[in-house]
C-alpha cells in the first residue's frame, strides 16, 4: 500500500504510537542538562539531502521522531520549520563525530543487516528490501572506507603532528554483528512485532554483546578488533 499511497491518505490523522511510548519513557530535559554521555541523533534534511545532527541540547520528542522518520510510512517531521526523515539516509550511524567531538579511543559499531546475501532476491518484495539496506549501509561504508584512508595516512609518516592526524593513530574500531543468526530471518521479519521474536532479538543482542566481551574486551585501549582492510580496496 505504502507503494501506491503516501502517509497523508494512509494514516491522515499522523497517528504513530511510537511519539506515546517515547514521550513517557524519556526525561529529554534530564538529557539536555544532567547526561554524561554525548549524544548524537541523525536525521536527514527534506529540502537539502543534507545530515542534521542532534546534539544533547537539542534533544527533543521530535528529534527522536525525525530520526525515525520513514517516508514511505511516516510524515516528514517538522522542526523549527525543517522538514526532516529518518538519519539512515545520510548516516546509519553518524561516526565522524565521535572522531572529531569525542575523546575515547575505541569505538563500537553494533550492525543490524550484518549478513550478506547468499542470493541475488528474486521477489520484488525482497528486491525492494535489498535496495534498502544497500540504501542505509552506504552511508556507514563511506565513513568506514574513509576511516580506513585517513587511518593509513597518519601511520605514513613518523611523526603525527596534527590533533587529527594523533587520534587517527590511536583509534580503534570494533563491532558486534549475528551474521548466523540474521541469516536465518527472512526480509519480511521487519515487519514482525510479536513479542516473542522482539524478545529473540534483544537475547540474541546480549548473547552477542557477552560474547564479544569474553573475546575482546582486552583489546580495548589497545588496538582495534574489527579489521578495516576491505574498506581499502
């Protein structure tokens, strides 16, 4: 339907139970003021294509909204007169931030569409899946393959002199994925919100997590655990 109609004839009411079941879980004010973590929100500008990020004290109701603002299903979310879609347009999700506004050296990158295809899809159905995905991924590939180009410039020389150039150096990637585990969901189970499978998903989330901790952990400050070498073919 959602191919046919826009969310103005399907749902002309703009009724999404999401904006209810944040607005009484969240305290945005506590976030804007009292939060010791920095918080990025991607969303994609309408009128320009372009990403806007959300920091701790612009955080809002709506800004959660328009970073999960699909087009297809959902209006456009205004926000001081911007029109605004889901982030994972223009960055799924945003790293360049923690490179240029943090000081941490690890970062973790946690992916949901983890598993290559086996196939070419055949359906239009999962045609139009795969596109998607290809969609939303191209914007982490492009800062991964950037990362990794600017990673191998620092370490050229002997000596990093710039602020850039040092955090460059020392920064480490890592990831959790379920490559097994996503093999085995069909592209419909996106639209599947049964308690039982969510609950899977968060088990599966933390089996992975656990993991990736009994791995990993001591690499940490260290060195990176995710190697970035295919982003630099």
């Amino acid at each position: 339907m959602a191919r046919l109609f826009s969310p103005f004839q399907l749902n002309p009411f703009d009724i999404n139970p999401l904006r209810e079941i944040l607005a009484s879980r969240i305290d945005f004010e506590r976030l804007k003021t009292d939060s010791g973590i920095k918080l990025f929100i991607a969303a994609t500008q309408v009128s320009t294509g372009k990403l806007k990020l959300f920091r701790n004290k612009q955080m809002s109701l709506d800004a959660l909204m328009a970073s999960a603002c699909l087009p297809s299903i959902h209006r456009a979310v205004e926000i001081d007169g911007e029109a605004y879609w889901d982030g994972g347009f223009t960055a799924n999700p945003p790293i360049f931030p923690l490179l240029h506004q943090c000081v941490a050296r690890d970062v973790m990158v946690v992916l949901l569409h983890s598993c290559p295809l086996q196939r070419a899809p055949v359906s239009a159905t999962d045609i139009s899946s795969r596109l998607t995905e290809i969609g939303f991924g191209a914007a982490l590939n492009t800062e991964l393959q950037g990362i990794a180009l600017a990673k191998r410039e620092a370490r050229r020389g002997l000596f990093a002199f710039g602020r850039l150039e040092r955090r460059l150096r020392h920064l480490n990637i890592h990831m959790i994925d379920a490559q097994e585990f996503m093999s085995r969901l069909s592209t419909r189970s996106k639209l599947n919100t049964y308690a039982p499978f969510i609950n899977a998903l968060r088990d599966e989330g933390r089996n992975q997590a656990e993991k990736w901790i009994d791995e990993n952990f001591h690499y940490l400050g260290v060195r990176s655990s995710y190697s970035l070498a295919n982003f630099l073919h």
